[in-house]
C-alpha cells in the first residue's frame, strides 16, 4: 500500500574514529525512504536548497521513491548536519547544525499523496508534523518519531500530536524524557496512555522494544563486527518497519514484530558503511538472508 | 553433576532511588549458589568472620548448598560492600568497600570438593582463582568471571588464568577494557583466541551475548517493570547458567543456549527485591513459567 514520509533531507559530514565524509547524502526522510524501497513504493515531502545535487534525486528516483513532494527554494541552502562519533561509536557530537531551509519547512503533501494510507512522520517540530496530517485523508496508520529537542522545548505540541497517532517510534533516553520514567517497560507503558497504540523504543546497538496492549517484544540487535557509521541507524529502522507493514497492508501485533524485525536487518546493514552506501549494495533477498541468519542467533 | 564455586560472601547495605537496606546477605558466591540451587546441587567455598550470622549458612544449607568449604575466621570480620543505585540503576556507587577476610582469602577445597566437574571461579583475584583450579581434579568445564579491577592491575595474571579455563563471563565495558576493542563481536572473537572456548559477555538490562566457535548467540534482558535492586544479577545470571549446565552435564552450544536463558530469567527475578529475597520466594516452576513468556516476547 502507499507509504508516504515527510522529513528531513541534508547533506551530513560525518567524522569516526577511523574516516572522514563531507557533504554525503543524509537526512531522516532520505534513510528512511531507501530503506522502505526495499518493500513498497514510497512518497517523499521534503525540502533542499539548489544546492542539492539532482543526483540524489534521481537515485530516489529510480528506487520507486515519488519525489513529486520535494520542494527545492530557489537561493536556499539545504539542511546541513555535521557530527562526529566517539571511540564507542554509541555516543556521538554535533559539531554543526544548519537547519537552512529544513529550519521554516512547511510540508506541502501533494494532491496526488493525499490518499496514502501509511503514513510516517520523521522527526521534526510536531507542529510541522501535526500539518502534514491535516493534509491527508484518513490513512490506516500514522506513525510519529520524535526527540529529546521536541519533549523539552515544545512537549505540548507533541502531546497534542500523540493523540493522533497509532504509533510513536524514539529512543530509550527519550521514551525516558517524555514519561520521566526510568523503567522502560513502565515508560512504554505511559505512553500508551498518551494516544499511541504501540510504541517502539529504539535502543541502538541494544536492539529495539516494541510495546502494545499485548504487552512487550523484545529483540535484541543484530549482532555485527562491522559498524562503520551509526548515523541513519534510526531512520532506516523505521522505514524498514513501515515498509513492511506497507506491504503487508497491515499493523496488528504479529505484523509488527516482523517489521520491527526487517527494520533491525535493514539498520544492521546500515551502519556497515557511510550514508546510503550499504543499503545501495544489498537487494531484499539480502535482508531475507541475514533475517535466517539473526534467526539462527536467537533460537534456543 | 556436581557443581563447585570459588567466591565471596558479604554483607551488604545497599541504597536505592526508593529504598535503603543495612548488612543484608550478599557476594558473589552467595547469590550463584542460589541461583544454581533450583538445579543442582552446589559446593561452596568462601570466607567469613565470626560477625557473620549462623542464619545464612542454614539458609545455604536448607538449599542442598554445601558450605564444608567455607571458612569462618575466628575474630576477623566479613566481607562488607555499601554501595548506592543512581535514578537510572544502571549506575551505582561503591561508597565503601571493606574486604576484611577476603582480602587474604586463600581458597582450601576439601577433599570431597576435589572431583567437581563443573567449576565456577567467582570474581576474586586471577591468582585466587588459579589457587581454586591448583586442587580440582580435571574439571568437566571451568568458567571464570573477572572485573575490571583486575584487567587493568593484574592482567598478565589473568591472561595466564584465561589458559587455563572454558569460559569466561563478564560484562560489556570488561570485554572491551580486555580486549582494546569497542565492538562487542570483535572483542569477543579476540576473547576466543586468549583460551576461552566461549564468553558470555553480560549486558545488563540489555541482555547477554554468547559467542563460540559457532558464532554469536544473542538474547535481550527479560523485560521487568519492577527493578528494584540489581545487585546480584550478574552473579544470578551465572548461577542460573552454571546450575542448568551441571544439570545437564553438558556444554555444547545448544545447553550453553538454554543455560543463557535460564541465567536470564533467574537474574529478571533477583533484580525485583533487595539482597535474595525474590529467589527466596520462588521455585523452578517460576522459573519455567516466566521462561514461557519470554519466548513468546520474542516470537516472530
């Protein structure tokens, strides 16, 4: 079925302990739709500056990612992230943030997006989000992420926005700031009091949590020797969740433990290289491999 | 078959975001030897002083733990940790540290204790562990645990321990102090080349990871909404997987899955009261029971 994201597209320069990349292609909304390819068409809204390359446009393009929603500003500047990851790659500096024209985006979702019944809102201002979704009509699902900037500085708007949400995907450290509880599980536990019907705590190399009235599913990381850059690990988490589920036309628990899943494999591969640049060397029969394999590592 | 482990037995005052609890039953070899007691029987060897209460060992003994190997030092004192759990509980704080008689804890196994098949050298000393191995006739399968004290003070001590064992336990920042390598895959692979034929590296509230000639076996925490002393875990988790194994009277990959499992779950209990006393008040059944509902958190 449809899958529409609105989010972020930026140009990171990345810093590890072993490399350096400037101005490859990032951004939430970018992670997320290559990772959704894999599994269903997908419609992205965003906004660049003309400093952004058409070549990544046309990359989009040609993985069946709609771009008819990406509004390029003339004399603007797109988003621009620059970071750098310390010797345990789980903790991480920005050392520059240019939100440029990320920073007044004011999503415009297509005429032709407006019927999408899965619906993603990477993470931005939950105003920004709270916008996209007055400009859809009546999607089957509508999955929200969000962070520590937007539970301390507009945690109202995202209350607000919670309440019209089926799914809330974040961090430990966040699931943790929004509820102030220290115990996942009973974090997990108030959100769903908060409007979501199931939440996803992402918890990096720790694996991921996904809480629904049902009670809690646990998965660990998949377990690799080769994380290069953990930037995008989130965002092609998530888009290989909703991808799935897109596919599958569905979201009840057993689907959603599997796409939680696919979106862990998806990730794994992520992080084995700079931007999009190990996602673009693996097909779907890859995922399908590795997710026998990460099978394998949990039986008992 | 018959289990052995070498460890400490202490009095501990432990202080909680919630609660504060003075000179309760805790050590290493204390919390293991109940763990393993819901599958086997135990031999135990340790040191106490003469302030230690009679009620323990009873307690121990009312187990099928078998405390011939313990010795009480007339007119020295027991080993005494205070220490203090930050809001998150995966921090803590030694506040005090008195080793008394285990600072010159010379480990005597009696000779009823010397055909032991399955050993565990709690944390202590390289040396005091290498003491324990110096009077078991060829073990079954050693396992030895170790901290970071002594990785960064007596590590060639180690390195000659690790010769000489089949497994090693340890935690997540251990591993990689060990090794110089942050990722936990990498670490543990170089871990198999110091001796070991696995390590199991213990991630907390993140759960556990075992890695043999095989490959990685990974496996979340059990997810608890009610942690409220996680002083033990470690030391439950590793009699849990001791006590299965003996149990067993094996040490494949396939028990070390299982025996993983039943550590998980023995831990998720021991974590939800201060010192023993949620394992006091548990059985096997519990055990099966919770490990029922664990695997179906993780079903996809």
């Amino acid at each position: 079925m449809s899958l529409l994201v609105v989010g972020s597209l930026a140009l990171d320069s990345v810093e590890t302990p072993q490399q350096v990349r400037d101005d490859v292609l990032g951004g939430s909304a970018t992670y997320f739709s290559y990772a959704a390819s894999y599994f269903t068409d997908v419609r992205l809204v965003g906004v660049v500056g003309d400093d952004w390359p058409a070549e990544h446009t046309e990359m989009l393009r040609s993985r069946n990612v709609d771009t008819a929603g990406m509004q390029v500003i003339a004399g603007g500047k797109t988003f621009r992230w620059r970071g750098k990851y310390l010797t345990d790659m789980n903790e991480r500096e920005t050392l520059e943030l240019q939100l440029n024209v990320f920073g007044s985006f004011d999503p415009v979702v297509p005429e032709s997006f407006r019927n999408s019944r899965f619906v993603f809102l990477a993470n931005a201002a939950p105003k920004v989000q709270q916008r996209t979704l007055e400009q859809v009509e009546r999607p089957q699902l509508i999955v929200a992420d969000t962070m520590d900037l937007w539970i301390r500085e507009t945690k109202d708007d995202l209350l607000q926005l919670l309440k019209h949400v089926d799914g809330l995907v974040l961090n430990d450290g966040e699931a943790k700031l929004l509820t102030h509880e220290e115990n996942l599980i009973r974090a997990a536990e108030k959100i769903l009091t908060l409007g979501p019907k199931f939440v996803v705590v992402k918890k990096g190399e720790h694996g991921a949590l996904l809480y629904t009235e049902e009670g809690p599913f646990v998965l660990p990381a998949y377990p690799t020797g080769a994380v290069v850059d953990p930037t995008g690990a989130g965002d092609s988490f998530a888009g290989g969740m909703m991808g799935f589920l897109a596919h599958r036309n569905q979201a009840d628990p057993q689907t959603l433990r599997q796409a939680l899943v696919y979106g862990t494999i998806v990730a794994s591969y992520n992080v084995e290289d700079f931007s999009l640049e190990r996602m673009k060397g693996i097909e779907r029969e890859d995922l399908d491999h590795r997710l026998a394999l990460y099978r394998q590592m949990m039986i008992f």
